[in-house]
C-alpha cells in the first residue's frame, strides 16, 4: 500500500500546476467530495504520495510553508539530478545552496513556491571509496 502524507497549498489547482505540469508528477486521485477535494499527486520514483490539502483554519494557513517549522520536510528521489533541478526551477522552486556530494548522493536544498524546505537527492557523482 503506497505512503500518503498531506501537504498544504493555498489552491488544489495551483499544487496540481506545481507538482503535475511543473515537475512531472502523477495526479493518482482528484475527488470532488463537496466542500473539499482529494486529490493525491506521486513523483516518478517510487515513494510517498503527496494528499494535497487547502488549509480551513488559521492554525493551517499558518503552517502553509513552514510544515515542519524551517527543517527540511520533504526528500526528492531522483535519477537525474540535473534534469529534475531545472524543472524545479522552471515550475519556480528555488534553490537555497549549490549541490554536494554526500555519502548517499548528490543534495541540494531548495523551496517550494509555498516556502517549503526539500532536498533533491540523486545518484553520487564521484566513487565511494
């Protein structure tokens, strides 16, 4: 059974814009419940889907951006680190730092257009050793 983890936008269309035209990703689910919509977006790789979510209260537009204060809440899996940075930034993500190469891959951190922090993480570019 897939991950689910809710992810706060100010418009459902708008998070469909950033993560299915922008980055590539797969609209799994789009519901029509009324008052509100399901709608579950996955990135290519295998991983977590995301349950976009348009905030009701003030608590929740507060937390719109900052959902894990101003730590890193989410990890992007990648194949090719390049390809994916650009279309971050096409969709109009920002990258806060230029990549490195760490133990497990290349990393760079960069926002959502909502202000979230994420990494990128791709494949390493230089041998373990």
């Amino acid at each position: 059974m897939p991950s689910r983890i809710t992810f706060l936008v100010p418009e459902y269309d708008e998070g469909l814009t950033f993560f299915v035209e922008g980055l590539g990703w797969t609209c799994v689910e789009d519901i029509d419940q009324g008052r509100k919509r399901w709608v579950v977006v996955a990135p290519p790789m295998p991983g977590t889907a995301l349950i976009l979510a348009r905030p009701t209260s003030p608590a929740q537009v507060a937390a719109m951006g900052a959902q894990a204060g101003d730590r890193v809440a989410f990890f992007l899996d990648t194949d090719d680190f390049a390809r994916d940075a650009d279309r971050i930034i096409a969709a109009g993500g920002r990258f806060l730092e230029e990549p490195r190469d760490e133990a497990y891959g290349r990393v760079a951190q960069w926002r959502d257009p909502w202000g979230n922090k994420w990494d990128l993480i791709g494949p390493a570019t230089q041998p373990r050793t």
